[in-house]
C-alpha cells in the first residue's frame, strides 16, 4: 500500500473556525471632521443590511487573501480628505469623510491612510525595500480600516493559504515566544511561595528549565526546609531540635541554613532507597543477650539499647555497626527501657528498681528503689526545665523522680572518688524522690506522657490523666471493658489515645471533656477529680488484643493479636490503610512514620511504602525465627530477632549502594540546567 503524500496547504480544506467567521455587520457607527476641523461621531447609527455587510466584507477579505486587490482598491479614495470603507449604504464606494467602526471598538482616524499602490522599480534593491514599504502599509491599513471580524478572518485565510514549511517555521516562532518565565516576572516573595508548594517531582523540573530557575531554587533555603517538611523527614516541631544538630553533621558547612538542601538530597537518596524494592541493603548479624527473648529496645542518637530477662542492658554503636559496652546491676529481668540523651539511660526491673545509668561513663550513677512490685513502664517528660522519671508497677502505683543532671553527677564523681552509684533504699531519704500517684486498682501497664501531663493505663480497666505538677489526678477515664495495653498523649490536640484487650481503641477529648460522655465528680486519694463515662469515639476493625499503639504526624497506627495493622488519620480517625500478617500471627511490634511501616511477629518480617501501599524487601529476615522489637531511622533498621533459640542484633544499612541492587525509580536532581 502506497502511502499518501501530505498536502502541501495542510489549512487549505479546514473549516473555518467560528471565532473567526464573519458573523455581524450591524450596529456600526460613522465618523467625520465637522466644519470645526474637531473630529465628531454622528449622532446617527445606521445598521447595514446583515448580507450586504457580509458579502461586501468577503469580498474585501477575499480579494486581499488572495492578492489581487488591496485595501484602497476596495476602501477606494475620496476627491476630499477622506477614506472610506466601501460598505455603506450608498452606490459609491466611498463613505462621505467618515471611518466606519464596529461597535467603537477602533480608533478614530482623522488622517487618512496613504494608498499601498507603490511603482516598482527596475533596480533589485530599490523593489526590494518599496515591496516592504507596501508591506507594511497593507498590514497597517488592515488593521486600522477593516473591522476586528474582518481583521482576523483575514488573518485565518493568509495562514490556511501557508504550504507546510511555511506553518511549521510560524509555528516554531510562535511557540518560542508565547513562552514566559513568571517565576521571574513576578515578585520574588510570590515566585517563592509558589515554589515552596510544589511537590518534589515539580521541583527537579523546575530545576531543569532554566539556569535562572535553577539556581533561585538552590540558593533559597527556605525552599529546602519546606522540602524537608513536607517530604515528612522532620516534623515542624522537632524541627529546631533537628537543625541544631546539622552543623555537626556537615561541618564544611557556615550556617544551619547551607545544610538544608543537602540534608534534603542525602534523605531522599535514603527513601528512594528504602522504596526500591530491589535494593540491598547492607545487613550486619552482632550476638544478642544470653536469653532469646529481648525485653525492650531503643534507638536514639547513634545508640541501639536492649534489655532482657538476663538482666543486662546492652549497648552497640549504629555508625560502627558493632558491640560497644554491656551494663549489669539489675537482679531482675529488664522489662523498661527509655534513653533520655547525651547517653543517659533509665531502666525499669522485676528487682522492683529504678536505675540511672551513663553510657559514656560506662556504668550505673543512681538507684532509685520505692516500688514494692516490678517496674512494668517508664516514661521521662520535661517541664519547666526539669525532667521527670514517671514510672508505672504491678503495685497499682506510679512513682515520680526528678532525672539527675548527668553532668553534676561527674563533678561529684570526680571529687568523691568511686562513690558511684548513688543508692537510695527509700522515696524519704532520696532526693530525687516527688510523690507516688495512687488510684489504680490493678497493674499500670502503659505510661505516655508531655510537659506536666500523664497517662496511665492499668489492668483496671481505666485510665487516669495526672497533673505532675500538682501532684494530683485530673481525670478517670472509664469505658473500656477489659484490660489496657497502650496509651498514646497526643498533646497536640489535647487527647488521649487507648489500646484495650476488648479489641477497641477509644479517642478522649481533654480539651473539652464534655464531648466524651457522662462526667462526675469523685474523690481520688482524697483529692476531687473527674470521672468521665465514656469516650468522644471509639474504632472498631480488630478482632482481638489491640496491644500496640503508635502516632506520627499524619497517621495513628495500631496492631493487634490478629495479625492486622490499621492505619487511622490523625486528625478526624478516618481509615487510611489496613494490612494482615500471613496466618494471622499476632503481630509483636511495629515502627512507623510518615513515609514506612515496619512491622514483626513470628516468622514473618514486612515493610511497607505508606506512599502506595505497596509492600516491599519481602525476604529481608526470612530466616528470623520471631521477631521481638524494631526500630529504624534515616539508613538504619535495627532489628531484635531469635534464630535457633538464641539473639541476635541485625542492623541493616540504606545508605550503602548495592552494586547488584536496580537504581531507584523515583527522580534525581539534575547536576545542569538548560539555558
């Protein structure tokens, strides 16, 4: 089959579009020079015959379009000082003095226009500047004499009588110069706004366009800590924290400022990492505790921290990747955990004490007892610029410590010689000591807390919101029907989140506590207090233990003996996302942030991409027998595992390039810019 040649006027055979046709003649008014020599409108509007004005105006437009006329052949040239179009509606072609105008919508012209009929010379150059000279008076009294339908209808017919070559060469010119850089154009705070409100991906093409664009976008921190914040690699209010410590991170850089587009990159590069699911990281395998079953598990700062039931804390480096140091004292299992900073630890036990210990010295500096069961929870909170140890027993009872001030601790130390650690046998004779918080009936099981603010969940079925400033009980939160496993304070917006074994978990409004239900006075250790009957929502979905809690920025999260995690939105609890473990293995911890979920139980490890739902690194740990406890921040996922009964530490690196893993999908910044 032979293919068919173009056409040579691609234009030629298209109907004419509507905007541009011919379609009234009417309403037009006339103009003359009055006697005066001032230039006047006429009071009196004629209207034209609708076909006579559309014929005469056709053949006008069609006589030029196609060259053999011009705009004086038809306009035609009066004995006075006028020029006409030859519309009206007398038999001559020329108006009497007077511009015809539709709808006033030109401009009144007292000069006449000079005719275009030009002689051409016999000499090349002289024809050649007297045709441009034609040219340029045609156009002008185009423009100027024929009314705006007319004008663009003639337009229209010029182009469709283009042959291809030459509409490709008007279409490249027009294309090039209806471009406008308005990010330059506008203001510089409104051009900054907006680049502050584009995604990622937006942003590396913008960075594409233009040198300009290019480097206004690299050279604005304000953009990059916009990045940071809505890639959801800060929160906005860790945010001061997390600056504070860029410098040390990037010492080549000046300001905290210059380390927010790199910080950024280096960031993103992680993610993409994490979301590439053909990536490998690289895995590190360090000895465990001598019982299988790790108890507790944090990582902050640059420390991975265990406890056990073999009674020792021990402590491994995240940037090394290695075993740094191993603390004993406790007489009981290690069952609470918490890392306050600048390597200071807080420990909980079934020996019934509360130990201080400092990494950096290496040892144990304070021990608090008081409790007459074990220290089932902990949790440190600042106000007023004191820290507070808030611990929870199977005694029913909450104790309250002030955190000693590690760096008094080493003066002492270092004038006293080896009196470490400081042992304290009862609340009296401590120093450290506050008050004990009773009200409990059964166990407390979860501590959360912030600022003056903190709430226990007990085996009683209830929850009790304390004032540690006052040293009293504010609320008794009642509605569960079994025994609570987690709390969540989410001081934001004032409310109390809880996990129970009835497979609920209820949302308390603090703020305004008349939302959640029947609220009555009662008396608390001889000190008033409000129960409240009932909660402002309950969410419903799992079908058995809801024994873990987590709330980031966008998502709360739960995770249950059912093998299903719940994602919940933060702000109103709509559903977001819901995954299962295989054969319903109850799930035995889970981390989480804006971005990743990772959950453990036993046999089965997962990871999941918040941004698609996708579930990726399948086979990272296929060969953990259980999975005890996970944490992951930046590159580092630390993981708590048992293998052939015995513990093991896996540390898995996203920050190191696989050579056999895929390049991720997600985009990059470009290293150059065009013109």
């Amino acid at each position: 089959m032979l293919l068919q040649e173009p056409d040579e006027y691609p234009l030629d055979d298209i109907p004419m579009p509507y905007r541009y046709q011919i379609r009234d003649g009417g309403g037009l008014k006339r103009s003359r020079r009055c006697s005066n020599g001032r230039e006047s409108i006429c009071d009196e509007s004629f209207q034209l015959k609708k076909s006579k004005v559309v014929g005469d105006d056709l053949k006008l437009v069609d006589e030029i379009s196609s060259g053999t006329g011009s705009v004086s052949n038809v306009t035609g040239t009066g004995a006075g000082t006028g020029v006409g179009v030859g519309v009206a509606g007398s038999s001559s072609n020329v108006v009497d003095s007077g511009i015809l105008h539709e709808e006033d919508a030109l401009p009144l012209s007292p000069i006449p226009s000079p005719s275009c009929r030009v002689e051409v010379p016999l000499d090349f150059e002289d024809a050649s500047g007297a045709s441009g000279a034609c040219s340029n008076e045609l156009y002008l009294e185009s423009q100027t004499q024929l009314p705006a339908s007319c004008f663009k209808n003639l337009m229209f017919r010029m182009i469709a009588k283009m042959n291809r070559k030459e509409l490709t060469d008007i279409c490249t010119l027009i294309k090039d110069n209806l471009k406008r850089d308005f990010i330059s154009c506008l203001p510089l705070e409104v051009s900054l706004n907006i680049l502050k409100n584009l995604s990622y991906e937006d942003l590396v093409s913008c960075l594409r366009v233009s040198k300009n664009w290019n480097k206004l976008i690299n050279t604005t921190p304000s953009i990059w800590k916009q990045m940071l914040l809505s890639e959801d690699f800060v929160s906005s209010d860790n945010f001061d924290k997390y600056s504070s410590k860029l410098l040390a991170k990037y010492p080549d850089r000046s300001t905290e400022e210059d380390c927010y587009r790199i910080d950024f990159l280096h960031n993103r590069r992680i993610l993409n990492n994490w979301y590439n699911s053909e990536f490998t990281p690289k895995r590190y395998t360090l000895k465990g505790h001598t019982a299988s079953v790790v108890t507790c598990l944090q990582f902050e700062d640059e420390y991975i921290i265990t406890g056990a039931d073999d009674k020792m804390i021990r402590v491994y480096d995240s940037v090394d990747k290695r075993f740094l140091l191993e603390l004993s004292g406790h007489e009981g299992g290690v069952w609470a955990l918490k890392y306050d900073e600048d390597g200071i630890i807080v420990s909980g036990s079934t020996d019934r004490s509360v130990r201080v210990w400092d990494i950096k010295q290496g040892r144990c500096t304070h021990i608090f007892k008081g409790h007459t069961s074990t220290v089932r929870c902990l949790e440190i909170v600042e106000y007023k610029n004191v820290k507070y140890i808030i611990t929870g027993s199977r005694d029913n009872t909450l104790h309250v410590w002030k955190l000693p001030k590690p760096d008094v601790e080493r003066r002492v130390d270092s004038a006293d010689g080896n009196k470490l650690p400081f042992t304290y046998n009862s609340p009296d004779e401590n120093p450290y000591f506050v008050g004990i918080l009773r009200g409990h009936m059964a166990s407390v099981r979860a501590l959360s807390g912030h600022g003056n603010i903190v709430i226990s969940g007990s085996y009683d079925n209830s929850l009790m919101v304390w004032d540690i400033a006052q040293m009293k009980c504010l609320y008794i939160l009642t509605g569960h029907t079994d025994r609570i496993y987690s709390t969540v304070y989410d001081h934001k917006r004032k409310r109390c989140i809880s996990a129970s074994m009835d497979a609920t978990i209820r949302v308390w409004d603090l703020k305004d506590i008349w939302r959640n239900g029947t609220c009555t006075r009662v008396m608390n250790s001889l000190t008033p207090c409000t129960n409240i009957m009932g909660s402002v929502m309950i969410l419903h979905g799992h079908t058995a233990l809801v024994g873990l809690l987590k709330l980031s920025d966008k998502f709360l999260v739960s995770a249950a003996a059912d093998g299903s995690l719940r994602g919940w939105n933060a702000e109103n609890y709509s559903r977001k996302f819901l995954y299962h473990h295989v054969n319903m293995s109850a799930i035995t911890t889970f981390d989480v942030d804006d971005n990743l979920l990772i959950s453990g139980s036993e046999s089965q490890f997962n990871i999941y991409n918040l941004r698609t739902g996708a579930t990726i690194h399948p086979h990272i740990l296929r060969d953990a027998d259980q999975i005890w406890s996970v944490r992951f921040k930046e590159n580092i996922l630390v993981v708590a595992v048992e293998r052939d009964g015995q513990s093991f530490i896996e540390i898995f690196d996203f920050n190191i390039n696989n050579p056999s893993s895929k390049p991720p999908k997600l985009p990059e910044l470009p290293t150059t810019a065009h013109n």
